[in-house]
C-alpha cells in the first residue's frame, strides 16, 4: 500500500528508517510554516492521487481550520487520515511555539473536530506508520469487541488490559463457540475470552481455534497471539493460519503477536506476506485493533463540523 506522509522536521530521520523497512511513500512534503500552501490544499491534491491510499500528517498547528475541516471531511470517507499532533501538555505546546511560532489550540478542541471530520488522531510516531499498514490489509470492525487465541495466559491478561484502557472490549463466547472449544481443547482450558490453548497447543489446535474463533456472532475480530514454548513450532502455526485467514478475510480483522526474535522471525513473514500485520508485543496489537475501531466510528459520524466548533481552535 502507498502512505502520504508529512513530517517537518523529522522528514530525514523518517525517510532513513524508510530504507531499512523496505517501506516506500507515493508522495512525500515538508510544507515548513505553511506561508502558501495548507493542509486542505495538500488534502485535497492527495484526495485525488490514485497512487496514495493513506495519508499521515505531523500536525504542529491545523492553520487555515476552515480549509482543513472541508477537506478532510471528504476525502476521510474514500482515504484514511491519520494525525500524529503533539502539543497535548502545556509544556509540549509551550515547545511547539518556541520551536515553529505555531500556537496548538485547545487540545480538547483538536480532538473533537478530528472525529466530526473522520480524522484518526495517534500519539505516537510508531503508531502512525502501524495504523496506515493495518487499515491497508485488514477490514475495518464493525463493533468494539476482540477476541484473543493465545497459549499463554500472561500476554492474553496483558492485551486485555491495553484492549480495555484503549477503548475497546472483550467479545462474549456464544454458547455454540464454547461447545465447539470444549470439544477441541483441553478440559482445563480458560473457558473464557481470552482463549487460552495452553502451552502444548499445536498448528491444527491453532487454526481450528481460530476457524471457530471466526464464526462467533459477538466478535468483531481477533488477536492471535504466540509465545515459543518446548512444544510449540511457531513458523508451521503461523503457515496453518495463513491458510486459515483466507476463509475469514474481508469480514473481520485479524491481528498477530509473535512474540521473541529469530525464533519466530520465519512465521513473522508468513503472516506478514498473507496480510496479516503482526506485532512484537501482543498490548500493542490490541491497542491497534481499538484505533481501527476509534476510526471506523470517526468516519461514520462525518459531517461538516460546525462553525462555533472551527471559531474557538486558535490559529
């Protein structure tokens, strides 16, 4: 997938570590103060750029408001935007004025008007570049609810957490889903979301699990998280659910968690090159699939924000 981005000052940095991921752009603008040239302007152009799929936006100051709202509201519903603004402190936005003469408006403010136009905002650099991959090879939720497989109960206790405190929920198992993973997995397995195989758990065991997983009325997608273990062969998993995935794909998100480092490298790629974005922590990939969400609500509310909303950012 192409990305637009626009990063100031971080524009080098960026594209340096652009080289080492393999990650290309369809287009790529420092615009400085913005003396002649805006955000909606640059919007609207990239709207209409067939290469361009996403755009991400370093925002240290939304200037012209008006111009922005207007753009972003139209090309949000065809093309995600994605917003990284820093200046959510006082200290932050003290730094932003020092360093471009940018004042950052009231951050709640920011926030609201970002949803009325279906803009994604993030906190994060990292969060940028994850967040454009995902909407880039994954549906986006229809509902709130994850399910997580793992075969281990630490990380699934730990995703929870960043699921919960990020927005999103646990899905319920319907009675039919716990009767068909009774019938599958161990006697004394979780019996609960998040699904835990245990640590014997095999390819087969992951690939039907999540089969079974996938048919669950109250889930809107899942996180397949895996920690090696003796008995565990995570390149064979990861090849078992690939095959499993293209059953599924198109109707709910599916996320992964390898986690470890050359161990689980070959079964990383797997899932990679079947579209399945993985992660290295499994709370990250939670955190990913509650801003999936985050945005699909954003863009079902779009409209034109209002004018006593625009008149109170201070430009």
């Amino acid at each position: 997938m192409s990305a637009i981005v626009y990063f100031g000052p971080q524009c080098t940095s960026i594209l340096d570590w652009s080289l080492q991921a393999n990650v290309g752009f369809s287009a790529f603008i420092s615009i400085g103060s913005m003396m002649d040239v805006s955000w909606g302007d640059l919007i609207y152009y990239l709207g209409d750029d067939p290469n361009t799929k996403a755009i991400a936006i370093y925002m240290e100051t939304i200037g012209d408001a008006r111009s922005f709202m207007s753009a972003a509201s139209e090309v949000a519903m065809t093309k995600p935007i994605i917003v990284i603004k820093p200046g959510r402190t006082e200290q932050a936005a003290a730094a932003a004025a020092s360093h471009t003469g940018s004042l950052a408006g009231r951050d709640d403010v920011l926030d609201a008007a970002f949803r009325r136009c279906g803009v994604l905002r993030v906190n994060k650099i990292r969060e940028v570049f994850e967040i454009v991959e995902l909407l880039g090879k994954q549906p986006r939720p229809k509902g709130k609810y994850l399910t997580i497989v793992t075969n281990a109960g630490g990380p699934g206790v730990i995703s929870t957490d960043a699921l919960i405190g990020s927005g999103g929920q646990l899905a319920w198992l319907s009675e039919r889903t716990m009767q068909q993973l009774n019938q599958l997995l161990p006697p004394h397995w979780s019996h609960a979301n998040p699904i835990d195989l245990l640590g014997d758990a095999t390819p087969d065991t992951y690939a039907k699990a999540i089969e079974i997983a996938a048919e669950n009325e109250y889930s809107d997608g899942i996180l397949i998280v895996l920690t090696p273990q003796s008995m565990t062969d995570p390149t064979e998993t990861a090849r078992r659910i690939a095959e499993v995935s293209k059953k599924i794909m198109g109707t709910k998100p599916i996320l992964a968690s390898w986690m470890g480092g050359a161990g689980v490298l070959a079964g990383r790629n797997i899932l990679d090159q079947a579209g399945i974005p993985t992660y290295d922590y499994p709370d990250s990939a939670a955190e990913m699939f509650s801003f999936m969400f985050e945005y699909s609500v954003n863009i079902s509310q779009v409209r034109i924000i209002v004018l006593d909303i625009i008149d109170r950012i201070v430009f």
